[in-house]
C-alpha cells in the first residue's frame, strides 16, 4: 500500500472510530481500494465510507496525477455521485473527516 494512501486510512479509521462513539446507532463501514481501481484502468486508489442505514457513502480518491490532492465524493450505494469536492491531501486532518462524516451520515431531525 502507498504510503499516502496508508496515512489517510488512518486518519479516516481514527475519524470513523470518533464518529461512531459520538454516534454509536449510526453504522459505517470502511473500505480500501488499492488494487480494484488499477484493474479497472484507473491510476488511483481510494477510501471507502458507506452508511448502508442511509444509502449513503464517501469515497475519498487519490490520483497518481495529482500527488498532493484528495478528491472527495459524496454519493450512494449505487455509486452515484451528488457532489465532489477536492482537498489538499495535508489539509485532511481527523477533524475535517469527522466533521465531513456528520454532515453526511446524521440525518437532521429538524
């Protein structure tokens, strides 16, 4: 596994493990794609977040092309995409993961 790649599976598994203790009826799973994206001709690797309750998920991609930039992508199981948006890889802190996780996965009571 790429180096970058291994870093930012742990600050998303350290932000997920946050999310769920603050929201523990609220389940994830998470995923690594480091090899499934290659076999499809894609130069990338990515992190998986799903919330199957919700039918939601994030997917976080890390293009060869674009060493120091994380895309994150918010979308559905079915693997359609609502919105994207790009970070630089250093910006992405356990903080701003679990804050990108609340506002996706905790559904407004209001």
């Amino acid at each position: 596994m790429k180096t970058t790649l291994n870093n930012l599976s742990e600050i998303v598994a350290k932000a997920n493990d946050l999310f769920f203790n603050k929201f523990d009826t609220v389940d994830t799973i998470m995923g690594i794609m480091d090899k499934t994206l290659r076999k499809q001709a894609m130069k990338a690797d990515a992190i998986t977040i799903d919330c199957i309750a919700l039918n939601k998920k994030i997917v976080i991609v890390l293009y060869d092309e674009k060493p120091d930039i994380a895309e994150i992508a918010l979308g559905n199981k079915a693997g359609d995409i609502h919105s994207s948006t790009e970070y630089k890889i250093s910006d992405l802190t356990v903080e701003l993961m679990l804050e990108i996780l609340e506002a996706n996965f905790i559904v407004d009571k209001a």
